[in-house]
C-alpha cells in the first residue's frame, strides 16, 4: 500500500504492507538506524520515538496507523528544547555505558521534560518505566533528567 508520513519534519512516500512495524520503516525504510531494535513487544524501550509529542514504541506500532501523525526520532529530538536539554545533561552526567538502550532512554525523557519540565522522582520513575538499561545506569539516568530539569 502507499503510504506518505512524516519524519523529523520531512514527507516520505512509500510502498509498503500496511502492518509493517514502524521501526522497521525506519531502520530499513529510510535508513534511520538511531532507533533500536530491542525485544520486538515493546517491552525494553530501546525502540522508543515519538508520534505527536508523545513517547512510542515504534516495534509495534503498524505503519497503518501513523496516518499524519509527526514522527521524530532521535536522529532529530536535539532541535527540540528538552530533547536538547536532555542530550546536554546525558553528556553532562556521563550516563551512557554500553549505549545500546540510549536512544529510547533519551527519547522517553524528552517527552518527560516536555509535558513535566520539574519532575519528582516519582514522575521520572513513571516516565522511564518500561525503559530498560542492561548496563545499569538508572542513577545516572535520573540524575542526568534532573540535572536537565534545572538548566
């Protein structure tokens, strides 16, 4: 089927079967190899972008379902306030060690600040649940949101 969506602010046509997951898309698609490929029931988060503002996995969401929605990914979340902010206090806080699950820790903690700019450990923990990190670094993680939250 045709599809057109939208990507970090730019259209692309495409030709594809209509339950095609959205990561794939991405990843094989457009070339977009920032989003990562995870567990594949959105259960770890690592494929995690956004569709309108808001935080999704993209290894289960169908390209059907996109219709006009905005999609950015983490190739684009620096242009955005938060996502800038949350870039800075990862390198900041030195979060990252493997990096594998990164780019979905760094795109559900966009959408946090984004709708939550002073969050309590309680939102974070909410927000980042279902994120997981096989190196650990949850400490630093939360430190590094608030760290963003105070810049």
């Amino acid at each position: 089927m045709p599809f057109t969506i939208k990507v970090n602010g730019q259209p692309h046509s495409l030709e594809l079967d209509d339950d095609t997951p959205l990561l794939w898309v991405l990843r094989d698609v457009l070339g977009m190899t920032g989003t990562k490929f995870g567990c594949g029931l959105a259960l770890c988060g690592a494929c995690t972008v956004h569709v309108d503002g808001v935080a999704t996995r993209s290894c289960i969401t169908p390209i059907d379902s996109v219709g006009a929605s905005e999609i950015m990914t983490i190739e684009a979340i620096g242009a955005t306030a938060s996502g800038a902010k949350i870039q800075k206090a990862w390198l900041d806080r030195e979060v990252v060690q493997c990096g594998y699950c990164q780019s979905g820790q760094i795109m559900s903690a966009a959408e946090l600040l984004a709708t939550n700019p002073n969050p309590t450990d309680a939102d974070i923990d909410h927000a980042m649940s279902g994120n997981i990190c096989r190196c650990g670094t949850y400490a630093r993680i939360r430190e590094a949101i608030k760290h963003a939250a105070a810049s």
